[in-house]
C-alpha cells in the first residue's frame, strides 16, 4: 500500500519539513505546546485548532465548517461532497484533507482515509491528529510497531497528547 509507505516516510522526516503553509503563529503555539505545563496544553491544542481551520479565504473556511457540520449531524455524503469539492479549489488546505480522513475512518475506508492523512502530513507535518488517526488504523490492523512509532512522533509534537485506549 503506497499511502502507508509514504505516511511512514512523513512520520520520519517530520522534524525537518516545513509546513505548506507558514505561520509564525502556529510555529509559537507549537513552540508552547513542546514546553507548557499540563493545565496549558489544552487552551494551546485548541487555538492550534483554530488556526489549522482557518483559511486565506473566507470562503474555503466556510466550506470546511459547513462540513464539519455536516459530519457531526451524521450527513456523511454531503460532508463527503462538500470536502471532495473543496480539496479541488483548495488542494493546499491540510485540515480540509484531515476532515475528509477523518471522515473515510469513521466510515472504516481505511485506504481512502491513508491517502488523506499522508496528504495532510505532507502539508503539515505536525499534524498530531492525523497522526493519531494513522495508528487507529495500524492498532486496528494489528500493526502494533507502526501505530506506536506514530503516537511516539505525536508526542514528540504534543506532549501532553491524550492517546485513545
């Protein structure tokens, strides 16, 4: 499976690849994130949210938080659609691809859900919460080594990350 070589290959090289998209912002908030004390990790995960649902355009943003809206009401062909027809006006937006996988594993395309992680990882290397989808998927498959390495690369992002049973 090409996606998931290529997952591990981004896993790999996260510490020296820069995001798609700059943001000085977003590199303090990390820079918090690796030092803060516990009780201020979570006001910083959120605000690190915030930014990676945050687009140039207003209208990709809208987009994004149509479907996000889309999937919590359980519309998962709309939300499907809506992601689909955003990621091909705006391939860069990683967390539009972090949504669309985050979509195909909650409906268990595991393949689909791949690709759109390595493509999220590839436009942010940081992204912790694809990182956290990845070794669902590789627990899930038995593949204890693989979903280990990537909660290992998450931490090291996100100490204070709260990592599913």
């Amino acid at each position: 499976m090409a996606a998931l070589a290529e997952i591990l290959r981004l896993l790999s090289s996260t510490r020296t690849r820069r995001p798609a998209r700059v943001s000085p912002f977003l590199d303090a908030l990390f820079a918090r994130l690796a030092r803060c004390a516990k009780d201020e990790a979570e006001p910083t995960e959120e605000r690190i949210w915030d930014v990676w649902m945050h687009h140039p355009h207003a209208a990709a943003a809208h987009e994004l938080d149509l479907a996000t809206g889309d999937i919590a009401a359980r519309r998962y062909d709309i939300a499907e659609t809506r992601l689909t027809r955003l990621l091909r006006r705006a391939p860069d937006f990683a967390e539009a691809w972090h949504k669309r996988a985050a979509l195909y594993y909650m409906l268990g395309r595991d393949a689909e859900c791949l690709h759109d992680i390595a493509r999220t990882l590839e436009l942010e290397p940081r992204h912790f919460g694809a990182m956290l989808h990845f070794a669902e998927i590789r627990r899930s498959a038995r593949a204890a080594a693989e979903a280990s390495f990537a909660l290992v690369v998450a931490r090291a992002i996100h100490p204070h990350l709260t990592i599913p049973d």
